[in-house]
C-alpha cells in the first residue's frame, strides 16, 4: 500500500482540459509545478491563520475541526497529484519538480503541526460526537508526534529530523525506480524463459537479449530460467538495486529515528512510534513474531529439503545445494511435477484485458457499484485508463480511479494503490484512487492474478469510502490494519462463486477451468513456509533496526540471513531497495502479517459463498466506507459479530488451510 505525500490545492486552477471532470487528476507541466504548489501553500497558510488568530472562547467545530479538514484537502489537491507524478510521470522533469514540491509541502507540514496557537485551539475543542472525537483526538495526536509539546530547541531538532527524513526517503526511492540496469543474455543462457518474453525484446551490438530489472522480466528467468548462471546474475542485480548510496541513506536514516524518539523521551523508535498503532509497542510484535517463526520454521526446513531434492533431480547431482537465486525456479518445477501446475497455462487462462474486465465485474456485483470507463479523463502515459463509479441503486457519481497497470523506464516499481484525493462527506467531497502496478501484458500468472485483486482491494477501500474527514478517508486507518481489506480480497481470485462471473464479460474466453483453479489452490499449501519465515524475518529485520542499539541495517540484514536455511548472498544489499522501510511502514512491517489475522478472520463473515451480495453490502458499509473514522478493531468485531481469532492466519501459514471453507469453519470456531 502505497500513502501518496499529504497535500494541496488548486492544480484545477490551471485550466487543464479535463478540469471541470469529476475525478480529474491535472496533469500540471514541469515548469507550472512550483508556482501551483506556492499558491497552494499560501491558501493553506491563510486557512490555518484563520484557525490561529481564533479567540479562545470562541473556539467551535465551525471554525477549527471543518477549517483543518479544508485545510487537509487543498493540502491534498495538489499533493495528491504531486506525489503520484513524482512516481509515475514519464517525463523526469515533472517527475524532479513534483519531488521538489512534494519536500516543500512536507517541509511546511513539519512547521504547521507545531503551531501552538493551532494546537491550543485544537485541546479546548468541545465535541461529543464519536467521530468528531476521534478527529480531534488523532490531529492532537499528530501534533505531539511532531514535536509541538517540547521545549523550542527539541522542536526545531524534530522538525529538521522530519525534513531531512523526507528527503532520504525521497533520494532512496528515487534511485530504485530511475535504475535503468539492463543484463545481456545469449540464447543459450535463456533455455526455458518463455518465448513471450523474448519477442520483441532488444538486443545489444552482439545479438543478446537484454533485460531490466521490472518484476516480468525478472520472474521470467527467475521461475523458468534453466541456466542457473543467468537466474544468480539476475537475482545478484536485482538484489543490489539501490547501491552503497542507498545503504548510506538507510543508515542515516536510522540513526534519525532514534534520535527523533530520544527527544520524546523514549530509548528506541519503535516504541515511540508503535503507541499510535494497533500493536501498542514492540514487546506485543516480538511476541507476534515469535508465535509465527515457531510455528513455520520446520515447514521452512522441510520445504527447502524438498526444493533441494528437485534440483537434484533436475541437475542429476545428489548434492546439488539450494541457493537463494534457485527458488523461484524450483518451486515452479516442483508444483508442476507435484500439482500439475503450469504458471503458463494459468497465464492463457487469466488474458489481460477479460481479466480486468472480470475483476471489476465481480466487485461491481459484490459490491452494488457500476464501473464505468472514462475516455475524456486526461492522463500521464497511454496505458493509463479511467474510470467513474456509481452506486447501481441511487444511480449517484461516488467516485473515480485510474489504472497503470504496466512497467515502464522512470516508473514505481512495485503495485500500490495511491489514495490520490481522499473523500470527506462533510466537505461533499468525492475520492480518487489510482491502482501502479507493473504486470507483464500477456496475462496474469497466480501471483499476478491475486495482486491484482489485492490492490484493487485497496483501491475499493478508497473510492467507496464515505469518511467525514478526509484525515480519515479509505485507507487512512492505522498501518497495522491497512493490508487487511485488501489481503482478504486475494480469496475472490479463488473462488468458484466468482469465477461463474469470468464469461459474463468476456463470452468467447474459455471458461475458468476448475480443474485448473483445484491445482492452483493445491499448489498454495507448498512455500507457505518459506514465505512466512520470510515475512518473518523482513519484520523482524525492520524491528531490530529500531531498538536502542539498532546497529549497522546491512550487517544485521546479513547476520540475520546467515542463520535462515539459504543463508545470505554475498555482494547482495536487499535493504538498499527495501523501500518499505524509508516509505512508511518503518517499525511497522510487521503490519503485513498482523492485518493478515484480521483479514482471513474477516473472511469467515462471508461463510461459503464470497459473492453474497448481503455481506458485500454489510462489509462495505461497515468495513470500507467507515475508513479510519471508527477504530478498526471495532470495525471488525461489528461485522463478525465477535470477538477475532488467529485460528485462520496460523492455518494459512502453516499450509494447513485446506479449502477456503474449512478456513471460514476455523475462524467461526474461534
């Protein structure tokens, strides 16, 4: 899940030719970038002036609470835009000056949220409704994050903090996505990648095919290369994404965050940070962490035995050793020996455009929306598509999002739904997601196929929302719940009773082959254990970096690694393109998994039929169009009608989950 920079208004000033659309994002050139975003901070300043300059006895809801939330969305009409073409836009010159403008908006944030005058007005705020409440509650909450309670030295040092922060974490992300790395392979060294993949494909002087390192081309030689030479150059390039200079950042990076948190009196980042989620501290996600290793660690082992003794077989040498570059590779061959599974034969099944076609099909139905295309909506690349979204019984415009769904030089590189313009019932705003992602044009393999749904449940979070404030719309809830709406959605790639939906949209597509989708779900049980240990470990990773003697970030990666069964890759740095840890899930990627056990228990609620259309109505009501306006443990326990249980995740993670109705059983029983 990708959160764009908050932040503000007015791009539609322009005059740009889709600006009186609904859903129009602008599509500012680089030359009009830094004169919309001064002319955005100045109406902020005015706005947050007015809310200053307030007597204090006449502080009211009126004036401040509906004040700061218009304050959040001029922030956030041109912020929103800014932070999505500083990721996306092909042109490196906007890309350069939205990042410029995206650190002065940052840089005045960290200023505005240690106003005292606003934060005065702010606590002697009376409201008695919930919401209200928690709206006030969560902006004070802001304000001590950033410093506003401590003496004027501590401040200036916190808000320099956040500014530099802001600007490595910009650096580090850029020197991911602008890599522009390209590896030549002869025929020979590609034996086995698929010949889709090298159609088309150029060629350097000598004859070679050349590839990148965007996710298709880098699955294709990892899951299907036979040349164990070409998959280890591959996975070391991919793997030192980034560089020493990245390294560098990360450390620094580091060492800011604890000196952040000693300011507020704490002797480790984690802790300062994890109060304000839904863990509490770090103790309760050691303990988490520790529940889950004990629990995948023999399946860990034993999966990679049995990857070893397919490459021995394979290799015909009986001591032939798993390494990290094999894994992708083995298991593909594994699960089409032992399940019959061909990722290629999954690809022919799930074509990119019926795939789409029938992903909206099936949310439109669950969900009582219509997605309707937008062809006048302007936008940053071709393969950029828009849509409107009506509710079908009132027949009312709701929202809109956009879709770029393919890899390209200068691009993200990874899928996230960017919450562009968040919704704000109160304001009669109206949300706008967009869904980057970087699948490979000729189909959706399994993984694909559930990302994509993945990030579409991100995108559903955002765009059905119908949150007062648009500090709490859609995805706007806290990190340790944000995944879960969105893991929960990967089931309807699975299932049967949304598979039924496949031939409405596309007639002359050969229906979805259960047989086909049976092997697919067989084939989930095997690598369960690697990846959770896995998942386990990049979490644990990311909470030794934020204790009180966090150490060197690489060294500890490496130390971490050599004691995992495929040990570490020497001349690898994975950390230096480990985005999640500058981006905002720092002390807080153990989320992933922590939302998990919410998502799968959240699945129960649908019983056996996942297209029952009173629970998709009841869960978009509850779940979705709430967004953070409500805590989210609440949110659950008021759908499920109970209390939660872990029953699901730790059968999921063990390989135990059978069917997904055995899972909905479990997580009733619980």
């Amino acid at each position: 899940m990708k959160k764009t920079a908050i932040a503000l208004a007015t791009l539609f000033a322009l005059g740009s030719a889709n600006a009186g659309l609904p859903g129009a994002i602008p599509q500012p050139k680089a030359d009009e970038i830094g004169k919309l975003c001064d002319k955005a901070l100045a109406e902020t300043k005015s706005l947050v002036g007015k809310i200053e300059s307030l007597p204090i006895a006449k502080v009211s809801k009126a004036n401040t609470l509906l004040v700061a939330n218009q304050v959040d969305i001029v922030l956030q009409n041109t912020g929103g835009p800014i932070g999505l073409l500083a990721e996306t836009s092909p042109d490196e010159a906007v890309r350069k000056e939205a990042e410029a403008c995206d650190l002065k908006i940052s840089g005045y944030l960290n200023e505005m949220m240690q106003s005292t005058a606003l934060y005065e007005r702010i606590k002697v705020l009376k409201v008695a409704d919930p919401i209200d409440k928690l709206a006030r509650q969560d902006m004070l909450d802001e304000f001590e994050a950033r410093g506003v309670s401590l003496t004027k030295e501590k401040r200036e040092r916190v808000a320099a903090i956040n500014n530099q922060m802001d600007k490595l974490a910009q650096d580090f992300q850029r020197n991911v996505r602008d890599n522009k790395t390209k590896l030549a392979f002869t025929d020979a060294e590609l034996a086995g990648v698929p010949k889709e993949s090298l159609e088309g494909r150029a060629k350097d002087t000598e004859g070679r095919f050349l590839f990148g390192l965007d996710y298709p081309e880098y699955d294709a030689i990892m899951s299907y290369g036979e040349n164990e030479q070409s998959r280890r150059r591959m996975y070391e390039a991919f793997n030192q994404r980034g560089g020493e200079a990245n390294l560098a950042m990360l450390k620094e990076v580091i060492a800011l965050r604890k000196e952040l948190a000693g300011l507020f009196g704490y002797d480790n980042y984690a802790d300062w940070s994890l109060k304000r989620k839904m863990a509490g501290n770090a103790a309760a996600v050691n303990r988490f962490l520790d529940d889950v290793k004990a629990r995948v660690e023999a399946l860990e082992k034993s999966e990679v035995a049995a990857l070893a003794a397919e490459k021995a077989k394979f290799t015909g040498d009986p001591n032939a050793k798993m390494n990290r570059w094999d894994v992708l590779f083995y298991e593909t061959r594994l699960k089409k020996a032992r399940f019959s599974l061909d990722q290629q034969e999954v690809r022919a099944q799930f074509p990119t455009e019926p795939t789409l076609d029938w992903t909206m099909k099936v949310t439109s139905t669950l969900y009582g929306v219509e997605f309707r295309p937008n062809k006048q909506q302007q936008v940053w690349h071709p393969d950029v598509r828009a849509y409107d979204v009506f509710d079908i019984k009132s027949k009312q415009y709701l929202s809109s999002f956009y879709l770029d769904l393919f890899p390209r030089d200068g691009k993200y590189k990874h899928a996230a739904a960017f919450p562009t313009f968040g919704v704000s019932t109160v304001a009669k705003r109206t949300p706008v997601s967009v869904l980057v992602t970087n699948f490979n044009r000729n189909g959706f393999d399994q993984d694909e196929l559930e990302t994509l749904f993945h990030e579409f449940g991100h995108v559903m979070h955002g765009v059905l929302s119908k949150a007062r404030y648009a500090m709490h719309a859609g995805t706007s809830v806290k990190r340790d719940f944000v995944e879960a709406p969105s893991q929960m959605y990967e089931e309807w790639a699975r299932r049967p009773e949304a598979h039924k939906l496949f031939n409405e949209v596309c007639p002359t597509c050969k229906p979805i082959d259960q047989t086909l989708i049976a092997k697919m779900n067989a084939a989930r049980t095997f690598g369960q254990g690697v990846k959770y240990a896995r998942q386990r470990f990049y979490a644990a990773w990311d909470m030794a970096l934020h204790t009180a003697n966090p150490g060197d970030p690489m060294q500890l990666w490496v130390e971490g690694e050599r004691q995992t069964p495929l040990g570490h890759v020497d001349g690898t740095m994975a950390p230096a393109a480990f985005g999640h840890v500058v981006g905002g899930y720092q002390a807080g990627y153990y989320g992933y998994m922590w939302s998990e056990v919410l998502a799968l228990d959240m699945l129960s609620g649908y019983a056996d039929n996942v297209m029952d259309t009173k629970t998709g109505a009841r869960y978009r009501s509850i779940i979705l169009e709430n967004g953070g306006q409500i805590p989210p443990m609440k949110l659950v326990e008021q759908f499920l009608g109970r209390k939660t249980s872990p029953n699901a995740f730790f059968r999921e993670i063990t390989g135990q989950r059978g069917t997904a109705q055995a899972s909905a059983k479990a997580g009733n029983k619980g």
